[in-house]
C-alpha cells in the first residue's frame, strides 16, 4: 500500500506564530505501562508522573488501537489503523519496505523545519530498520545489560541450554522474569537513556529551530529489572492478586491469553499456565512491576528536570503515554494481547504550555493513540495529512469539556480469527469473526460501570438488548471506517 502525502489545511491553527517559533514536543513513550500511576489512584509511587499531571491533563479514557507493542506503535507514528495497514504483529518487521511512502510522525515534522531526535523504543525495537532511521535528524543507540546479576545471566544460558534443538529461536528465551540488583540507575538501559535525553535537552535549549525530542523508556516491559532502590520502595506483602480472576462467559478461549505466551520465554516460568503461578511467584511479579514503574517515573523526572533547567517548559509540549495496558494476573494470566479493557487502555498525560483549559485537570473524553499525530499537528499550526486516520483532539485544550469520540475502537487478530471491540459510555463491547470470510457469532458486552473487572456479559440480558443493537452497529461502522 502506498500512502500519498496531501495534505488538509486547518481552519484554526492553535499556532500562528512563525514556524521557528513554533512549540517544541516531548514525546516519552513507556512500554507495557497500565494506568498503575498515582494520578490514576494507584498505590504505585510516581511523583514525576503525579506531577506532570498537575501541570497538564490527564486523560482518564485513552485507548491503543491493538494491545501489542509493534501494532500499536505503528499506528500512532504513521497513522493508519493496523487493520488498514495490515501491520498486526508483534515486531511489524520489514513495515517501511511493505510502506515506502508512508509519512511518519517524525518524518513529517522533520519536513517542517523541527530539529528531530529520537533513542529508546519509539516504535518496536531500539535499532535497525524498524526504527525509520532514515527519517529522523538523529537517531541515538543506546545499550546495556538486560541483567546485572551473574545467576540472572546464568539462568538465561540455562534456559536456552533446554531449549536447545527445539527448533524454536533461542534468541527468546531469557532468564528470570524479575531482578533485585544493587546497582545505579544508569546501569541498566532506561538510566542511561535518561541521561542521554538530559545532554540532549541541553544541547537543544542553544538552538533557533523547534525540536520534535522522543524518548522511550522500556520499562515496565518485561524482565522487571530496576535498581534495588525502587524495590525497596514497597512491601512485597502488601500485594496480592487481583480480584477479577475470572473473565466473560463466551469470551473465547483463543483469544483471553491464557497462557502469557510471551512470560513463557523467561526461565522462572511455573507449571502449563499462570494458574499453575506460586503465590510467592505471583507477588514477586506483582512487586517488580511497581518496582519498575517507578524506576521510569525517575527517568521520566530526570528529563522533565532537564526541561526547567534549561528554560524550555514554557515552550515545550509534553505527550507522556503507554503504548497499551498489561495484565497484572487479571483473568489469571499475564501480558497483553486481548481486547479486554485492562489491555487496550492506556495513560496518557499531555501538557501545553499556556492552554486555556487549565492545568491540573482531568478528562474522560474517550481518545485513541492514532489521534496523537493529527492532534500535535493541530497544537503547533501544521497541516493534518491526508493519511492520518486519527481525530485531532486539539480543541480540548482551549475548552476541557468539548467531546470527540463517541466510542474508542481496537482490534486484535488470534489467527485466522479477529477480535474487534469498542469502548463506549459505560460498555465494552466485542465481536470475533474469521478474518477471510466475516463469519462468526462469539461476543461480549460487558457494563464496566458496574463490573469493573470485566467479568460478566450481557448479551442475553434483554434489559441490555438495546445497548448490545447500538455497540453491534457502532462497532460495524467503525470496523468499516477503519479500512477507509
């Protein structure tokens, strides 16, 4: 497929202002983040993140277009909708050759005068092709140990020792799901990507041009290696499993990640599923995840710090968001890779200098992650290109109670079969159907409102039968708005 780049021009630009002098943009991208924030009423301890969100809006109803770290990233840099693209994977290797003219995010700001850099994971993987480094200014490398301890490192060589022979690429397969180290924070990769975006900020703050500045942080992707410090910041007995173990009757099996496949790659994996999962195991996964939480809300304050220093905040867009949701043991498993609401929503914190509508609030106005590009767009008085299949949501900012969407949509491919669903009002509603013909009749609607936890479904309810007619035909129109 080949995108041609026209593009359509705004009625009201939010910048009209020379284009030097237009805003600067922080894009911090964190992976496998959950809205486990403070600001989002977690215990978790993120005082960077919590701050942030004082100083900007947090948006309380944000969704990834596929629970997969490739897919969606995809889509949010270039525009399309994976089911448009057909870029539905988990790596979406090879996508600029399947793409050449595809207009990316950076590429197209680059092409407007804005000085762009980017390092981390950005869009899958850190190097090579994937990351489209021939369409940023600069693209950083950044490297390190995944682990810092010798019998984490021994584990992961023992464990690719059994698979051996197996066929399987042994590249996957690692050690421990968790590491406790001693160590400072720059010894493991997000610190030193950290320090990398302060030296680069620095040297940004001397420039004339505006500067599109994207940093990704993998944590708290699995392993859930962070410095011992942040560990200490809990007790591991404080936590325990989530109470929706269960999930919707007619969910199928196929398509609920039973078995955390990607989990599975790690040496300290227990029995044929996570139900199989110790509660020591299971703690200990639970704390880690925290623990690297709020080791990424250090690195995320090191940069923002870097901002203030050097006289940037007040010109400076700050866009701090997770690529999808993650299961921490809800429906007893783990990961992501459903459509269920803990996996397709997302945090989001976005603050604009000098907006109208305030800072410190919050919005439930139902955005999408592919809206990003037009929306940064809009924010700094550039064109929205044709191929953007995303809605600006701009205009919140000047007013926090203007509402876009009606619904927030993803999909899932498991096979040959689909999973496509929306989030609207109080409901999630889904449908599976074979990708080649359309056919099938497996679907769940679930009234989040009252079951959190996404356990139920109502499609025989016929106190729901209106709500499950409207979710059927919102959901159809937007599957066929996507392939437009």
């Amino acid at each position: 497929m080949r995108v041609v780049p026209l593009l359509l021009f705004l009625f009201h630009p939010f910048w009209q202002g020379h284009a030097a002098d237009r805003p600067n943009i922080l894009f911090l991208a964190i992976d496998d983040l959950r809205t486990e924030l403070g600001t989002y009423g977690s215990d978790t301890i993120t005082p960077n993140f919590d701050q942030l969100a004082n100083s900007g809006v947090r948006f309380d109803r944000a969704y990834c277009v596929q629970a997969v770290c490739g897919a969606s990233r995809l889509a949010i840099m270039g525009g399309l909708y994976p089911t448009k693209s057909k870029e539905q994977s988990y790596h979406v290797s090879g996508w600029r050759k399947r793409h050449p003219d595809l207009l990316t995010l950076q590429q197209y700001f680059g092409s407007q005068g804005y000085n762009t850099i980017g390092l981390g994971k950005i869009y899958h993987g850190t190097a090579g092709e994937g990351v489209d480094p021939a369409h940023w200014k600069k693209w950083i490398k950044v490297s390190a140990p995944q682990y810092a301890l010798k019998e984490s490192e021994d584990a992961a060589k023992e464990n690719k020792k059994r698979a051996k022979g197996s066929g399987k690429d042994l590249s996957r397969f690692r050690g421990p799901t968790t590491e406790n180290a001693d160590v400072p924070d720059n010894f493991y990769v997000d610190g030193k990507r950290a320090a990398i975006a302060v030296e680069q900020v620095k040297e940004l703050a001397s420039q004339d041009a505006p500067f599109f500045l994207a940093v990704g942080f993998t944590k708290p992707h699995l392993p859930f290696v962070a410095p011992r410090r942040y560990w200490d910041l809990y007790e591991r007995d404080s936590f325990s499993m989530p109470k929706n173990l269960s999930w919707p009757p007619g969910y199928p099996e196929y398509a609920r990640n039973a078995l955390a496949g990607e989990m599975k790659a790690y040496s300290d994996y227990q029995g044929k599923s996570p139900t199989d999962f110790s509660d020591a195991l299971n703690k200990r996964l639970i704390h880690g995840y925290h623990a690297c939480v709020s080791y990424t809300d250090a690195n995320l304050g090191r940069v923002l710090t870097a901002l203030d220093e050097n006289g940037l905040a007040e010109k400076t867009i700050v866009v701090a968001w997770g690529d999808h949701g993650w299961k921490l043991g809800d429906h007893s498993s783990w990961c992501k890779h459903t459509n269920f609401e803990c996996d397709t929503r997302v945090p989001l914190i976005i603050r604009v200098p000098h907006s109208k509508a305030g800072f410190g609030k919050a919005t439930d106005t139902l955005v999408e992650l592919i809206d990003l590009y037009p929306t940064l767009c809009q924010l700094v008085g550039l064109p929205i290109p044709e191929h953007c299949q995303g809605k600006s949501f701009a205009k919140l900012f000047d007013d926090l109670n203007w509402k876009g969407r009606d619904s927030a949509y993803s999909s899932y491919p498991h096979g040959k079969m689909i999973g496509q669903s929306i989030r609207f009002g109080d409901y999630r509603y889904t449908e599976w159907k074979d990708q080649r013909t359309g056919q099938g009749s497996q679907r769940v609607l679930t009234d989040l409102a009252a079951d959190p936890g996404e356990e139920t479904n109502l499609i025989d309810d016929p106190a729901h039968a209106a709500v499950l007619e409207r979710g059927h035909h919102m959901l159809t129109d937007r599957i066929a708005k996507a392939l437009q």
